[in-house]
C-alpha cells in the first residue's frame, strides 16, 4: 500500500498543499486559485482537497500532513523581538500578540480541524530547511550547496545547506532582523508598490534608470568581508513597525517615496527618473550581495550545484547574473521559490530526511495543479452560449495560425502551473516581434503598468539563435526563472519581449515536457519564421491565474483578448 | 422592516458621507462587496445543477467585476488614501473585511437559498443606492456611476425574484427563507462589530501587557548580529520533526 | 473534508502551550519564560471570550 504525505504551507502568504505518494509528487497546487484571491494566506484546505481527489484517496489515508514552519520558533522570536526593541514596538505588539494568541499559535489544534488529520500524524518543518529541501530534493543534483533568500522564517533569513543524497545539512544561517527580502521590501513599498506583490514592478523599473545610488544603499544593506550581510536597523523599523518598513531615514538618503498609482514616465518626469534610479540601485545591490552569498556558498560548500530558494529566488534578473557570473556550473531553482514551493519542501524533507527514503528523478514539469475536464468545459460553453469550435487536438495549430495574423490568444491547456509563471498552460500569447502588440496587452487586456516587460516562449533548438543563456542556467531557463540578454541581432525582431535593457525572462520549451505547446510553437514559426511568442499569465489584474473553464471564461469576457483556447475548444469572442 | 430599514439607512448615510474621507472608504467597501459577490457569482456558474441558469449567473459575475471596477475608479477620483487605496488593490482585503470566507455562498447555501440570498441582497442593494441618491449625498459623477449601476442591480432583482416566485409556487417556503436572510444580514454586521470591538479591546488588554510584561525584560532582550551564524537546529529524528509546532 | 472529528481544540492548545514553555526552557531564552506563561493566560483569556462571538462586546465591557 503506498505512503502518503501532505505538505503544507499558509498563514502568511502563498497557501499551497502538495501531496507526494511513495516520495512521487501526485498534485501540487496554491489555494489562491481555488479561492480566487491572490497569493491567498488561508490553510489550503480546497488546495489539498484537490490533492486528494487527484489521488483518489480520503484523508484518513494520509500518514503525515507536514507544516512547513515551526510556528513556537516563530513566537519565540517575537516576542523576543518585541523586548528588544521596547518601547519602540509598542504598536506591533498588540497586533501580533492578538493575532497570535488568538489564533496562530495553536497551529496543531487548527491543522486537525481543517484537514482532519491526527495530531500524532504531524510534522513540522524549518521554514528555511523546507525551502532548502524544495530546491535540493527536486534538482538533479546528487550534491549541491543549497543558498535560501527571503524575507524571514522562523529566525532565519538567509540559509546556507550541504545537500549530499538524501541528507541536508545545516552550515551557516543570516537571522533576523538582517533580512535581504525584507531590503528589497522595503524599497518596494518606498516606490510606492504593495511588498509581497510589487516586488516584480521594481524589477521591471529598475531597467528604465541608472544605479546612481550605489553608495546609499551600500550603507542600507552592508556586506562583510566573512561572505555574509547585515543591514542599516537604524533606518529600516520592520522589526519593531508594524506596517512601515522603514523610518523617515531612508526617504532622507533616497529622496521622496513614490505615491502608488503615481503615473510612471521617466523620460518626462525627473522624479518618476529620480524613482527609477532608486529601483535600479536597489536591484544592483540585490544582485551584489546575491553573489556575494553565493561566492561564500561554493566556497563553504565545494560543489559544482547551485540550488536556491526562498522569495528572493524569484527575482529572475539576480538569477540571470547568478547563473552567467556566479562560481557553480549549475543553478537550480524551485520554481515556486516563495512560501508555496515550501509546501513542497516540507513533504519532500519529510519523506526523504526524516523517513529515509532514497531520492527520486528531478521535477521536469510544472504541469501539477487542476486540469480542465473536456466534457465540462463543452457543457459549459453550450450553457453560456458561447461561439466556439471544438478542435480537439488540432487546436496548437490553429492558435499558432492565430498568433500569426496578429491575434492575441489565451491559451488553457492541460494541467496548470506550480509556481507564479505561466508556463504554456494557462498563458496569454501574442507574436514577440511588435512593441505595439505588448503595448495592446498590458493596456488592454491585463490593464498593468506599461513599464513592465513581457516574456518570450521559444522552442528549445532555437533558443541559441536568440538568446545568450549560459549553460548554468540551462534548468532555471526552462521554468522561466532567469533573465538573459537577447543577442543584439535578434532584439529588433522582439520586440515585444526585449526589454529596455535589452533582457528577457526567456522560458525554453522542451518538446519532451510540454509538447503541445512545443507544437504550437512550432505552428507559428512555419507561418512566420519565428519559433518565439509573448508568453504572459493569463490573468487580470490583482487577480491570480485562471484556473476553471469559468475563471478563464470570465478573464476573457472582462478583457480585449481575440480568441480562447480552452483544453481543445477555440472560443470567439464574446461581446 | 422595509420603513425602519430605510429610516435607518437615511440616517447613517447622511451622517456617514458627509464626513471627510469617507466617502472614498465606503466606495471601497462597495468595490470590495462587488468583488466579493462576483466570486460568489462565479462559484453558481461552475456548482449549478440548474444549466439554464449558468447565463444569468455569469451575466451577473461579469456585472459585479464592473461594477467593482467603477466604484474603484471613483476612489481613484476622489483621491484614495491607506485604507480606501489598499481595499481596492488587495485580495487580502476581502477576507478581512469579512466579504469572503471559507466557502462560497453557493457552496454554503445551495441554489435555492442562494437564489434568496441574491434577491435580498440586491434589493438591499437597490434602497441603499436609491437612498444616496435621494439624498443627493455622492457628488455629480459618483452619483452618475451609481444611476448606471441601479440599471443593472434591478436586472439582478428582477432574476432572483422570478427564481425564488418560481420556487415558492413549487411550494418552498421561500418568504420564510428570505426572512432569515435578513435576519442572518444583521446578525453578520453584529458578529464584525464585535470581532472589530474584541479586536479593539484586545489591544487594550495586550497594550497594557507591554507596558507591564515586556517592559521589565528590556535588559534581557537583544537583536541578533547581522553576517552568517551557526545555526541552532533540532535535527531530522522524527522525535524533532513532531515538535515545536 | 471528510475526516474523523478532532480531538477537543482545547487540549490541543493546552499541549501546544507546554510544548512552548518547555522549548524556551531548554533554550538559551529560557528567561521568557515568565513573560510567555504571563502571555499565555493572557491568550486564553482572549481565546475563552471569542468562543462567545455574540455577546463578547458585553463581556469585554463587563471586564
């Protein structure tokens, strides 16, 4: 009779739930798209429900259920925070004490309410060993330092791992308050974007200035000559504010902060300039001190493997100079790098460090979350009395005929993603070579910010003609998690996904994990000679990815798209 | 009720949208509600057993996602601030503000009650929106947005009444169903006054813990040194993995 | 879920309460430890009037 484990991750951001049988992962979803509410923070009691039904099993059947923090670990060092910042932490006291005594703390008496799980069948997992163990496990690599970047766990921020076999071991650890992910926070909220969201518009603005701020933020967040960080706790209050991350300090070093909603206009306005010099110091110095860390890890850990993990692991433009600059010959990042992707790691750290069993082969594809049922989505349509075609499994080809004149297409297919990239199941595509085409999508169909880049798709065996990926980032390419420069020759003929700085967060399509995809791909370079698309979440805005038949017809009803493809179906536009 | 009901909202209104501010708030609130009931909206499509309701079900959720849309614009407009500015960005925001829970309300109620449920809640709909603009209490374009979104909330009446005089004809006891309703309505508004109170006095008792239980420890207390530390682990035994959770 | 009832939320919590204090007394904070089980029947307190939703405003204003 198989084993079961159920990891799962919430109550701060990124529900999620994967259930793994004999150490295989049988489902993996968010509970954002099951309740609809973006990077939902609730138990994922709908996530791992679906978990189950993939497995056919009842819950009774699940031999542990793995949490993937230690929560005592956590009030231990709030509560020891707030003493060493008293009075200071006069106000984030009584919100986290009435938020944690009344309901966080008694996490085990939670979890067996909402899943229906023993107590005695519970595990908790580290919140940095459970994202060490969501990149180790899931790599190829038999051996591997393991680096984990985020905003904080328990008393981690930053963590560094031996990975060998099955085992992960501890090396050295960054604690709180000295947190990276909380750094790059901070200056998100200053650019006037909401932290734990925005983080990627900063990314995207950073391209449009100049890292004139250097030295500014070389005091923020301070490296060491022991390969380690720390940063300015005299001018960052997240450690004893309970909404600003930073005092009137850093507005004072950096200028005034941008209002949200600000119109951004760089070469217009000197102050929307003046804000994206900021985001583009801020990001220069992420990627400083990521590669300082990681040059620490591979001298600490001497293996030719680089696994990271943890928020900060999503920021693919560090990714990209991490995989081109960086000591280690392979880079290897969990796909849903955030608190999600912990939701693995707890299970796989479970089943493999706890309970001793031998690794299996490396996660290839991010298609583990809900499929679209056919018949449903028929019926559905009929109900709706929508105009559509059933093409069955002809449908690559006709969107690639689409793309081709111009059209901008949705395209839903098979199981959806793990993680927060669309990855050729639930994606909005477009043809890459026209700037106005992007333009039209983030105008009108995604209604976001017109400085944010979009991201290629291309086929696997055309990639070198196109893109400079260097061969450590030959995994992280596949998941979308890096960025690199699009050679200079091919940069007018992307237009739509060359970024101002000449980048792109390029995904390459392997034809043995994603082959419909890979095939309509491949219909849109026989009609026009380019094995590339525009490839971004089909969502709208504030909303997560779609995930029903109902959701993607919703998003398509509410937005300027031309056609859906819904698992087979070709659906017109409805007016 | 319907006499008290609308006295009752008369009078909060003239006091509430005449406070600096506030009207941005409660644009919010209704932006969040908007949104809240498309979900709702969007969870009948995909649960009904009744297929020839599907279309009126997704005409409504594609109503409420413009509507949302409208109200947040107007708090754009009106010039947003903190909280009004968060409420139309978050999704974090509706489960705080009570809008969405575990389940959907389709899932909660099934289709009958919620069919009830829907007519109870636009009607409501309806006399607050006719009441703001009695009262001439938004200003010109708010309350231009409010006359195009009258148009469509009448349409969600008039559905849900013909569905739940369907149902009583079939002998349900609807009007007794939309009594609790109501009922239900204002016993939700009290639990959030007193989760909203609790929380208030909560952070009474806990402020005062501060002051007497944090405060005598502050020599003890002491942050962490920044650069890299050895870590402080239990380990991967099974004894360890079960604990401290 | 389709699961067997729980086990009585408040033993649970009683657990997780001592496994709380005998963490910190085995860790280099162990002088918490006061301050925590200070917090703790602060916390029960909280815990005991939101099981009464409908009437904790008049108990809170009783208090």
């Amino acid at each position: 009779m198989p084993s079961y484990v159920l990891g799962i991750s919430g109550l701060y951001h990124d529900a999620a739930a994967v259930l793994l049988e004999d150490g295989k992962i049988v489902a993996a979803a968010q509970e954002e798209r099951f309740s609809r509410l973006k990077h939902d923070a609730a138990l994922p009691v709908r996530a791992a429900q679906y978990c189950l039904e993939t497995a056919g099993i009842p819950v009774s059947r699940v031999d542990w259920l793995v949490f993937y923090e230690k929560p005592l670990r956590k009030f231990e060092r709030i509560v020891s925070t707030a003493v060493a910042t008293f009075p200071r932490s006069w106000r984030s006291f009584p919100r986290q004490m009435h938020h944690w005594l009344g309901d966080r703390l008694w996490l085990r008496a939670n979890l067996t309410s909402a899943f229906g799980v023993s107590p005695e069948r519970m595990m908790f997992c580290e919140h940095h060993l459970s994202h060490a163990a969501s990149a180790f496990y899931c790599s190829p690599h038999d051996e591997a330092a393991i680096l984990c970047v985020d905003g904080v766990g328990e008393w981690a921020t930053t963590s560094l791992w031996r990975g060998s076999g099955s085992a992960i071991e501890p090396v050295s650890e960054v604690r709180w308050p000295h947190s990276i992910g909380l750094f790059y926070s901070a200056i998100t909220a200053h650019l006037g974007f909401a932290v734990n969201e925005g983080e990627y518009k900063v990314m995207g603005m950073a391209a449009y200035g100049q890292p004139r701020f250097r030295e500014e933020m070389s005091r923020l967040l301070r490296l060491d000559s022991e390969g380690g960080y720390s940063v300015d706790l005299d001018t960052f209050s997240w450690h004893w504010h309970p909404t600003e991350p930073a005092t009137a300090r850093l507005a004072r070093l950096l200028g005034p902060p941008r209002f949200p909603g600000t119109p951004f206009t760089p070469r217009l306005d000197p102050l929307a300039q003046h804000h994206a010099d900021v985001a583009a110091s801020a990001q220069a110095a992420t990627e400083e001190a990521l590669l300082h860390l990681v040059r620490h890890a591979h001298a600490a850990v001497p293996a030719p493997a680089l696994c990271l993990a943890g928020g900060v692991a999503l920021n693919a433009v560090c990714n990209g100079r991490i995989a081109a600059e960086g000591p280690h010959a392979h880079l290897w990042v969990q796909p849903a790098a955030g608190d999600a992707g912990g939701a693995m790691g707890a299970a796989m750290w479970a089943w493999h460090g706890v309970l001793g069993n031998p690794r299996g082969p490396a996660l290839r594809s991010c298609a583990l979350g809900r499929e679209v049922a056919r018949d449903r989505t028929a019926e559905l349509l009929a109900d709706l009395g929508a105009r559509f075609d059933d093409l069955g499994d002809d449908a690559p080809e006709r969107a690639g005929r689409d793309l081709a004149e111009g059209k901008v297409v949705a395209w839903v297919d098979g199981r959806e993603e793990w993680g927060p990239r669309a990855l050729g199941q639930r994606s909005i595509l477009a043809d890459p070579r026209s700037a106005e085409v992007a333009e039209r999508v983030n105008r009108s169909v995604k209604f976001r910010e017109p400085f944010r880049p979009f991201a290629p798709s291309v086929r696997a065996g055309a990639a070198p003609r196109y893109f400079d990926i260097p061969a450590a980032a030959a995994s992280t390419s596949r998941f979308m998690l890096s960025t690199h420069p699009v050679l200079p020759e091919a940069q007018a003929g992307l237009a739509a996904v060359t970024h101002v700085d000449g980048t792109a967060r390029v995904q390459v399509v392997d034809a043995d994990t994603s082959p419909r995809f890979d095939r309509l791909l491949g219909a849109f370079e026989e009609a026009t000679g380019v094995p590339v698309l525009l490839n971004t979440s089909f969502n709208l805005k504030g909303e997560p990815l779609v995930s029903t038949p109902v959701d993607a017809l919703a998003a398509f009803a509410r937005s300027d798209l031309d056609t859906l493809y819904l698992n087979g179906f070709r659906v017109e536009r409805m007016r | 009720m319907g006499l008290f009901r609308r006295a009752w909202l008369t009078v909060v209104s003239e006091v509430a949208w005449r406070i600096p501010g506030r009207p941005q708030r409660l644009l919010a609130a209704f932006a969040l509600a908007e949104r809240g009931s498309m979900l709702d909206m969007l969870s009948a499509v995909e649960l009904t057993e009744r297929r020839g309701l599907r279309k009126l079900y997704f005409r409504h959720a594609l109503d409420e996602a413009r509507h949302a849309a409208l109200f947040a614009g107007r708090v754009r407009s009106l010039g947003a601030i903190g909280r009004a500015e968060a409420a139309i960005e978050d999704s974090g925001q509706l489960v705080e503000a009570g809008v969405v829970a575990g389940t959907t309300l389709f899932e909660r109620l099934g289709e009958e009650e919620f069919l009830s449920f829907v007519y109870v809640a636009e009607a409501d709909a309806v006399e607050q929106f006719e009441v703001l603009l009695a009262r001439r209490l938004p200003d010109p374009e708010t309350a231009a947005t409010l006359h195009r979104i009258l148009k469509d909330e009448h349409f969600h009446v008039s559905y849900a009444r013909t569905e739940v005089e369907r149902a009583a004809a079939a002998g349900r006891p609807m009007r007794r169903s939309m009594a609790l309703h109501r009922w239900r309505r204002v016993g939700q508004a009290w639990l959030r006054f007193s989760s909203d109170f609790g929380a208030l006095m909560g952070g009474f008792w806990l402020g005062l813990a501060y002051v007497v239980g944090v405060g005598p420890f502050r020599l003890l207390g002491r942050l962490e040194p920044g650069g890299w530390q050895r870590p402080e682990r239990g380990g991967s035994s099974l004894a360890a993995a079960r604990t401290e959770g | 879920m389709n699961q067997p009832p729980p086990p009585r939320a408040w033993l649970l919590r009683l657990g997780t309460a001592g496994a709380l204090l005998s963490m910190l007394a085995h860790g280099s904070r162990w002088w918490m430890l006061p301050l925590v089980l200070f917090l703790l029947v602060m916390g029960a307190g909280l815990l005991f009037v939101a099981s009464f939703p409908y009437v904790a405003p008049f108990i809170y204003t009783a208090i």
